[in-house]
C-alpha cells in the first residue's frame, strides 16, 4: 500500500501568520524524500492554506505524482488544465466546513461530471472522485468514466465502538472489491491516522491512502520525516 502524503495543514500553519514558514513545497519534497508516492493539496475557493503561487511551484517540484484536491467548478478546471497534475479529485466543498464533509453528490451532478471530466481525458490527467463507499455511488463514477475512486474514511475514523468500526470497515472492503471488479483503481482517505490505520492493510483492493492532518500533527512533534516513515511502517 502506498501512502500520498496532503500537505495543506503546512500551509494553514504558514498562513497564521500570513508569513514564508514553513514552506509547503519544502514540506512536500520532504515527504517525498521519506517515502511517499504522491502529494497531495487542495486549492480552495477561498484559499484558506494551499495557494495558487503553492500550487504552480508544487508542480514545478514534485516528481513523484502531484494530486490536486478540487471542487467540480470552471475556475478550477481551467487551473487544473493549466497546471496539469498527474491526478485531480473532485470533492464537495462548503465554505463554512472546516475539512471536507462526506462524499462528493455524484448522483446530483452526475450530468455535469460527465462533461466535466472530458477535458482531463484529453489532456492526459487521471481523474478521482471522493466518494461514499457504497454500490451506487461507484457505479456512476465508473459511468463517468473516472480513473479512480476515493472512498471516504470518514465515517470508519469517528466510530467509537469496536463493533461499529468493524461493520464499516467491511462496508468499506465490500465498496473497493466492488470497485476494482468494475476496472476502477482504488484509493481512500479522510480521518486515517496512526491509530485506526492498521486494518487497511489487509484490504488488498486499496492501492494507497492519503493522509496529511494526522501526519502533520505528529511532525509538530517528530518532525516530518520520522512521521512519514513511522506511518510507512505501519501500513507496509
């Protein structure tokens, strides 16, 4: 299993004091330089912590895959196609959140996506959708024509009780099995961290997991690169 590596928080932490430091693409070669096989940011609306300027030396850096975390919006998709990331995610995004909320509304866009996605296939981008585990929500992804599904942890990660926990991580094992039967390749994330990481290991369907508040916050005090290699070790 690979681990993609999300490095807004280095941003928001840059952005407190509306400062240089830290860098998020010094952040991101780091994370590279430890381990992982990809980065990943989210360009906001209201660019509350990656910014545009991040996002234009972060493809100039990254070499190993750059995944840009996007609402399904014009301005988005003319940055996306300029930029050329070797993946974009589609995800739900709400002002007032403060970290995405649940799964992207295919089923009320699912229109919209089709066309929506055409310009990336063209142009040679991979294209994700951060969805709920659940039947139909991958069938229309793999309707849209989508390279990947994302399937939300979100729910598996706030689960207190272990009997809960283990009922959703089987809904999210049956969700990739079924994703990978239908040609989709297979990642996850949100709320995944040291702690409720390990039973991911045994879900061969998931090819990697895209963390960053978990990892961050552990660098804080680690530093990153022992917090990147420390979950490397787990989930490998």
């Amino acid at each position: 299993m690979r681990l993609a590596v999300n490095i807004d928080h280095i941003a928001t932490l840059r952005n407190a004091r509306n400062e240089f430091e830290p860098d998020p693409v010094a952040a991101a070669l780091l994370a590279e330089k430890s381990g992982a096989a990809g980065i990943v940011c989210h360009l906001r609306e209201d660019r509350r912590h990656i910014r545009d300027i991040d996002l234009k030396r972060l493809r100039e850096a990254v070499t190993t895959k750059l995944d840009l975390e996007m609402a399904m919006t014009p301005e988005m998709q003319h940055i996306a196609l300029q930029t050329k990331p070797e993946l974009i995610t589609l995800v739900p995004e709400k002002r007032e959140e403060l970290t995405t909320e649940g799964g992207f509304n295919i089923t009320g866009h699912f229109n919209t996506l089709i066309e929506f996605l055409k310009p990336f296939k063209a142009a040679g981008i991979e294209s994700s959708i951060f969805i709920e585990p659940d039947k139909n929500s991958i069938d229309l992804a793999a309707t849209a024509e989508a390279d990947l599904v994302e399937l939300h942890t979100g729910t598996y990660a706030l689960k207190t009780n272990d009997d809960d926990r283990a009922l959703e991580l089987e809904r999210i094992r049956e969700a990739a099995s079924y994703a990978k039967s239908l040609g989709l390749k297979v990642v996850a994330g949100h709320g995944l961290n040291y702690l409720n990481i390990a039973p991911f290991r045994e879900i061969t369907e998931i090819e990697e997991v895209s963390i960053g508040h978990a990892i961050i916050a552990r660098a804080v005090l680690t530093g990153l690169d022992e917090a990147v290699r420390e979950l490397l070790k787990i989930i490998q």
